[in-house]
C-alpha cells in the first residue's frame, strides 16, 4: 500500500468513526441478544444426547495420535497440580472432612465417566475457586445450626440434583446462551485472576511463590529448629524454580513456529510436551543441583483413606488435633455420609433447599459459562453442544459426591481452554482452523489422576514452586484470546499503534474505553465479592448480574452497531461490516459520492417515466436502459475493483478483500496497479 493508498485508508476509517448513522444501519437488530426458543419438555435432553454421543461418539474414541499422548500428559498436570492444591485447601476449611484424597478420588472418577457419556467432551471437571468459596459458606451455616457438615452439604446435593433435571428438562440452559462475550469474559478473568494469583501470591490466602518470603509461612514452619535452614534462600530458590518453569513452558511452546530444529514434527512435538518437558526439567534441576535446599513439596496424603481420621468411635473428634495423648487414629470416616445424622434437627432437609439455589445457581453458571466459551463460533468445533444432558451429569455428578462427602465439581474455565488450545491448529494469527475433538485426552488424563492415588510417594518429590509455574502459564495463556484484556492493554498504547480489530477500526477511542470500564466495574464487584468470606455465598448472583447489564443498562450508552463489534462473534462482526464498508474503507468519498449520483440520476429518470403517464408505456424500457448503463458507461467511470466493491455481492467482495489483505502483506503490490491486481475480471458482467 503506498502512501497515498494509506491516506484514502485512514480518511476512510476516521469518517466510518463518525458516521454513526451509516454504521447503525449496517446490520438489522445490531448489538441485540435473543433467546432461543424453548424446546419442548425434556426433548432438549435427549436431542442433546443424539447430537453429540449418539452421533459422534465412535470417532471421538478411536482417533489417537501424537498429540493425544501430549495433550493427555498436558491436562494430567493441568489437572492434578489444582486438585492437590484444592484438596489442601479443602482440608483446612472443612476440618479434614474433605481433603485431598476426596478431592482426587472426586476428579478422577467424574473425568473418567464424563469422558465416556459426556456431551462435550473437550471441558474439563474439576475443582474451582468459586465452588470452594461456596463450600466454606456451607461450613459456616452447618455450624451456626448446629449439624453436620457433611450431612447437611449431601442434602444440598440432593437438592441441586433436583434443580439440574428441572432446569434441563425445562431448557432453563438457553438462559447461559443470553450472556455474551461482556459475561464471558467477566467470568474467564475472575478464573484466570485466581490461578495468577494462587501461582504469584494470593492477597486473601497465603499461597503462592512471593508467599515465601513470608517468614511465618506454614513451609517454614517445619524446620523452626535447624539452625541450617534459611528461609530467604529458600524463598529465592523457589522463585527461580516458579518463574522458570513458566518461562521454559513458554520457550518450548514458541519453537513451533521457529526455524529451530530439522523438521515441522521435532518442532510440534517440543510444543505439545512443553508443559511435562518443563516440569520434569526443573524437577530434576533442584534434585540434582540444589537438592539440599528445603523447597515446599507437594503435599499428598501418605495412603487412600478418607482424609477424616477419627479418635473415636463415634468419629466426631478429629486425630490427632482434638486426642493429642492419643498414640493412633481409631479409624477413618465411614465413605458413605449418614443423612439421619441431622443432631436431632429434623428440618435440615428442607432448611437445606434454600442454599441449594445458589448451589444450583453457581453450578449452571460455572459451568454454563464455561460451556458458552468452549463452543464460542471462533473455536469451530463440529460435534454439537449439549447444555441439557450435560446439566444433568453435573446434578449427578455431585449428587453422587454429596453422598460419599467429595466435593461438588464443574468444568473448570482455564483447563477448558487449555485443552481446547492444545487440540486446535491455528494459523499465524491465532485463529482456529481445526480442532481434534476427541474423548481420549480426558479418559487418559483421568484415569492417571485415579492411578495417582497408587503412586502418592512420586507425586511427593514435585516440588511446590513447580505447580506454581505451571499455575501462572495456565492463566497467563489464557489471556491473549480475551478481548477484555486487550482492550485493558490499549490503555497503555500509542493510539496510532492500535492493533487492527474492527472496534479499533470503526469506534471513537472514547467509547472503546467506557465500554472497558464499564467491563472492569463489573469484573471488580464479582472479584470482591468472590474473596470477601462474609458475602462469598452470594457470588453466583453477581455473575448472573452481569447478564441484564448487557442486556438493559449498556444499550443505553453504545449503539447497536458498537455492541455488534465489542460484543459479538467474528462472523457477526464480518457480515455485518467487513463486505458492506468495504468501499468506504477503500474507494476515495467522491468516487463514492459520483456512483452514488449517477444512480440517483436513472432512478430519477426512471421515476419520472413511469410517473407521467403520457409516456409511462415506456417504463420497462427505462428500467431496461439500466443495464446497458451498468455494463458501458460506468466502466469509463470507475476501476474494476471499484464496481467490485460497490455493485458486486457479499462472495465476491470478501474474495477481493482476501487477496488485498495478503497482497498488502506481502508487499507484491502497491498503488492503483495493486486494487486491480486483487481480483481478475473484477466489476465485469458476464453474460
């Protein structure tokens, strides 16, 4: 593009910024959001079934390759490294009623079954931030009625399970298909927040790598006594072995589009084993090199038991904590909670419905989100979507938890989108262009989190910090594909070094920015109330919030047209601006203005004939004069490409507009000779 061709360009592109009317005018309904139509009841479940296991169940089971073997070791660290760090965290909320081996045993046995009957296979169930939030909540009113926990949380399971069929049988889900990419995204950054902060240092809980500097950190605790230990060399160990783990995931994952090694297969494998090459390598740097520094090990439990170590009979005195003179456990928890336990309080089950509908509530929306962001249109999956059949999994999923005092799983945003990441092939500019669908990856990686429980001495030798990295690479992957987070980035840009999205293209700065902000209000009210133990029950409400938002309040400061580029999909964007502005954003206004006029001067002469009634017999000859008109004299008027892009239709506009892209990229062509170039016979009628 020479410079006179850019000038046109950006003349083109600050008048498109603001002619709002044009813009507005573009696509019908712009920027609105409507519900599907409810199907009737209980079809959508059954229609889900056949559409996703009953049509391609076959084939998502049988297509190994390479990249299932690295995409399952992939989402077993994914995986594993979060459930471990729950289950601790799940220990110390609850008392030790559930723990890590409930926590394993609950992410393994739902992966594996998930994966055999579920309907979208590339989401991934585990443990989230918010159901642990959530779960605290259910401590807290289990011990103010004087109940317990487990018994009281395995009635709220019944309950959600009621909810989920009710919800699915009556297609509630087409709900979830009103929140848009503003919700989505809302909600994929509040889970991204968690595992950056888990990984870097959490403000609201003592984990993390910069945790370590912490001289009260539970880590150094244990070697209060060794006059050889050193906290701070520990902490800087650890933040080596953290930031470097992130760091060489990152390398090992950039050879794949390098000149680097002899062939596309030794590059692509470096890629799909960046994570378990990563891991082993800095494992094996401290064993070897640094192995007399005291890092934080995982921490797994010694044998499979329940996590629940009674002191006596009864089993409602914890060991050792509650029997200190006491030499050994008397035994573990039964696995099956007792729902008679209700300590002579025979309206818990009841009392129990009321918190059910948040349970339900944040159960439908984390993993509806979720689910909305997997089959997101940008992702190009081919297998089908099944909202309804799915939800009633998720009810019987942690139904079934409920019973055995496991916690209540949903698929988990981050390990989503990993997955479907390390499944897709895509192009230089990230786009998808395939996607493996397969029930594989997350058979194999489950039944290695169920076999971990055989080999819990190996998982011991992992050090903490190692996690910690492959933490921050989960969520700091996740950050490119938001357009949230891009459009925080801009803040901090030259604004003539945009990067070229269409809202960057057609939108004032200024509205670009409220729309942000707008955004990041939102986003700070979910984060607080999430982290805030006190209102953290009512987390599930505030992400539902954010769906009338969209939809009521911010119409009323952008256009539709706005809202079509800021809040919808890439092919809503593209239909709706992309071939219908493609001759403003590349014809000079009075070329414009010219084929305009010469269109109104036959539609006048047209109207004219067919008005005067003394000559109206004439009229199919006027309208006929057209299209000699069209083929002969506007040619001595305009460029080819310039009919092309005025009078030729959506196909053949976006095929000129392809090869300008490319052309312009390649630099072959400049200048006028280059608009001509794009498309052979550009403008011409053929008869």
């Amino acid at each position: 593009m020479d410079k006179n061709d850019k000038q046109l360009s950006v003349r083109s592109v600050e008048s498109d910024r603001m002619d709002s009317s044009v813009n507005g005018d573009l696509m019908e309904d712009a920027g609105k959001v409507h519900m599907d139509e409810a199907q009737s009841w209980g079809t959508g479940i059954i229609s889900d079934f056949k559409r996703t296991v009953g049509t391609h169940w076959v084939t998502e089971m049988t297509n190994f390759n390479q990249k299932t073997f690295a995409v399952t070791l992939l989402v077993f660290i994914s995986v594993i490294s979060p459930t471990l760090t729950f289950g601790a965290v799940y220990g110390k909320e609850t008392d030790n009623r559930i723990g890590a081996v409930e926590t394993i045993l609950a992410t393994a046995w739902v992966g594996v079954v998930y994966s055999l009957i579920g309907g979208m296979p590339l989401c991934v169930i585990g443990s989230t931030g918010p159901v642990l939030a959530f779960t605290k909540s259910v401590v807290r009113i289990a011990d103010n009625m004087g109940v317990p926990f487990l018994t009281f949380n395995a009635w709220i399971s019944c309950w959600l399970l009621f909810y989920c069929v009710t919800a699915a049988f009556f297609d509630l889900t087409r709900v979830v298909r009103l929140a848009t990419r503003f919700t989505d995204e809302i909600f994929a950054l509040i889970i991204v927040s968690i595992f950056v902060m888990d990984a870097v240092g959490d403000p609201f809980s003592p984990v993390g790598i910069l945790r370590y500097f912490d001289p009260d950190h539970k880590s150094h605790e244990e070697f209060e006594d060794d006059p050889n230990y050193d906290y701070m060399e520990v902490a800087l160990l650890s933040t080596i072995l953290g930031f470097g783990t992130t760091a060489l995931i990152f390398l090992f994952r950039s050879f794949k589009d390098s000149s680097f090694f002899c062939n596309d297969g030794v590059r692509s494998s470096i890629h799909d084993f960046a994570v378990t090459m990563a891991v082993v390598s800095v494992a094996m740097v401290k064993e070897f090199l640094f192995s007399s520094v005291d890092t934080e090990q995982l921490s797994v439990p010694d044998r499979f038991q329940p996590s629940y170590q009674c002191c006596t009979s009864s089993c409602d005195t914890f060991f050792p904590d509650d029997c200190v003179d006491q030499a050994e456990a008397y035994g573990s928890r039964p696995w099956f909670v007792d729902f008679s336990d209700l300590n002579g309080k025979g309206h818990v089950p009841i009392v129990a419905a009321g918190p059910a509908i948040l349970a339900f509530l944040l159960v439908f929306l984390d993993s509806g989100i979720t689910w909305h962001l997997i089959n997101h249109p940008n992702n190009k999956l081919k297998h089908g979507e099944a909202y309804n059949y799915d939800l009633v999994l998720n009810g019987l999923f942690n139904f079934v938890n409920g019973c055995l005092g496991l916690p209540w799983l949903v698929a988990t945003t981050v390990p989503c989108i990993i997955h479907l990441n390390s499944l897709s092939e895509k192009d230089k500019d990230g786009k998808v262009i395939d996607v493996q669908e397969t029930r594989l990856t997350l058979l194999f990686s489950h039944m290695m989190v169920g076999l971990s429980l055989l080999v819990l001495e190996l998982l011991q030798l992992l050090p903490m910090p190692v996690l910690y990295g492959v933490f921050l690479f989960m969520g700091l992957s996740s950050l490119p594909a938001m357009q949230f987070w891009n459009r925080v980035l801009l803040w901090f840009q030259q604004p003539s070094k945009y990067p070229d999205f269409a809202f960057t293209r057609y939108m004032e700065k200024k509205k670009i920015h409220l729309y942000t902000i707008f955004q990041l209000l939102f986003f700070g009210l979910v984060f607080l109330v999430q982290n805030l133990s006190a209102i953290s029950i009512i987390f599930p409400l505030m992400t539902l919030l954010c769906i009338p938002v969209r939809l009521y309040l911010l119409p009323r400061f952008f256009e539709g047209w706005e809202m079509c580029l800021m809040d919808g999909d890439d092919v809503e964007m593209m239909n709706g601006l992309s071939a219908k502005k493609a001759f403003t954003r590349y014809m000079e206004k009075k070329k414009i203005h010219l084929y305009t006029i010469f269109q109104l001067f036959f539609f006048g002469l047209v109207f004219l004939v067919q008005n005067i009634s003394a000559i109206s017999i004439i009229f199919p000859l006027m309208t006929l004069l057209c299209i000699p008109v069209r083929l002969y004299l506007l040619p001595r008027f305009f460029e080819g490409w310039e009919m092309c892009l005025m009078d030729g239709d959506d196909v053949e506009i976006d095929e000129w507009i392809v090869r300008k892209e490319r052309s312009m990229k390649s630099g072959l062509f400049s200048g006028e000779d280059s608009k001509d170039s794009e498309l052979e016979d550009a403008g011409v009628e053929d008869a």
